[in-house]
C-alpha cells in the first residue's frame, strides 16, 4: 500500500539525494586530486616500483561502492523504509498522548 508523499517529503528526499550525489562527487573529486599527487610523487622520485596503485586501488573500491550506493541501490525511497518511518511516528504519537 503505497500513499502519496506530501510536497514537503518530496522535498526533504529530494535535498538527501542531492545532498548524498554531492558528497559522492567531493568524494570522487578528492580521490581524483591526491591519486594525481601520488602518481606525481612516485614520477618525480624516479618512478620504480609502482606503490601508487595500491592507495589507488583500496580507495576505488570504496570510491565504487560509494556510487553503486547513490545511484544504484538508493535505499531513501523504498516502500520498506517508509513504512518503518510511519510505524515509529505512530508510535511516537500513541506514547505523546
């Protein structure tokens, strides 16, 4: 059983999708920069061994993981954690008065 949201949950889920895509791309934008400082440290020490790719490596899974949790399985708008949502506010409500 689905309702509909009101003007003002549509805006609150909208400002968390928003809010939840900038924090991934401040995420990938910073990975983005220190990755380049490394590989620069690693080039301007005479090259070598290539340390970088394991910094560049764990942090892009996480990097991964963050995007597939933003944008593929966005768990803000499921029907389950509405229904939670609801529950506890009922509850809440029910022990008010």
């Amino acid at each position: 059983m689905s309702t509909q949201m009101s003007d003002d949950e549509i805006r609150k889920l909208a400002q968390r999708r928003v809010a939840a895509k900038k924090g991934f791309f401040i995420h990938l934008i910073i990975y983005i920069i220190v990755n380049a400082l490394l590989v620069s440290i690693w080039a301007i020490s005479g090259g070598g061994y290539m340390w970088f790719l394991w910094a560049a490596g764990g942090w892009g899974v996480g990097v991964i993981f963050h995007c597939l949790g933003v944008f593929a399985f966005s768990r803000e708008d499921s029907d389950w954690e509405q229904n939670e949502i609801r529950k506890e506010m009922d509850k809440i409500k029910r022990n008010q008065g």
